[in-house]
C-alpha cells in the first residue's frame, strides 16, 4: 500500500457553509464572553464577578466566594470601593451614596461594591 505525502496544496477546502457556521459560532462565544465577567480591583487583588442581576457587586462577589473586603454595606465607610476593570456597562449608574462618597473618583472607574446593583445577567 503506497502512502501519499499531504502538503498544503492537497488538502480540501473548507466550504462556504462550514465557514458560516464557524463565523456564528465565533460570533455567539464573543457576544457571550462580553456578558462575563465583571473584573473588579480591590488592594491590588484582581476579582472576578459573574454577574447577577438585581444583585450588587458585593453580594455577587461574596455568593460567588470572592473576599472582597467590605465593612458596612451601607456605602458610608468605603472599605468596600472597587476599581471595576471590565463590565461597567452591566452597573446601574451610581448612587447618590456612592457619588457622595466618591466625588471624582466615579469618573476613574470607581464604585461602592456594595452600592453597585448589576442591570444584566
């Protein structure tokens, strides 16, 4: 039995249906990876948070095991104020507690976790 070196030329082509199929599949694994997750920085310790609407951030992080530190959970020591890296387009805006509390620093990308209510799931 003779065997038959493969190169580049002899190999078959991918047809055009197949490409489709590939190209939604690529499409539906990009539109569900920006859902997930909400990455968070805390003390210079990264967190990631699945996102759970109607939750916040903190009651999300603690559910899901993170130790995000936090103190009050009423937005008035701060102990709890993240650095949200990724998906702050799944955060209600911010309250009046955390504008209060954090003036300018909203504007940067901080939030109260324990303020901060997740609008997507």
């Amino acid at each position: 039995m003779k065997t038959r070196k493969l190169t580049v030329g002899s190999l078959k082509t991918v047809s055009n249906k197949t490409k489709i199929v590939n190209k939604e599949a690529e499409l539906a694994y990009i539109k569900e990876k920006e859902k997930f997750p909400i990455k968070v920085i805390q003390n210079n310790k990264n967190f990631i948070i699945k996102p759970l609407k109607g939750q916040t951030l903190l009651d999300a992080a603690v559910s899901q095991g993170q130790s995000i530190d936090y103190k009050c959970k009423k937005g008035t020591c701060g102990k709890c104020t993240v650095k949200v890296i990724k998906g702050s387009s799944c955060l209600e805006d911010p309250t009046m507690q955390e504008q209060k509390k954090l003036d300018i620093y909203l504007h940067s990308g901080y939030r109260l976790a324990c303020q901060s209510i997740i609008s997507c799931n």
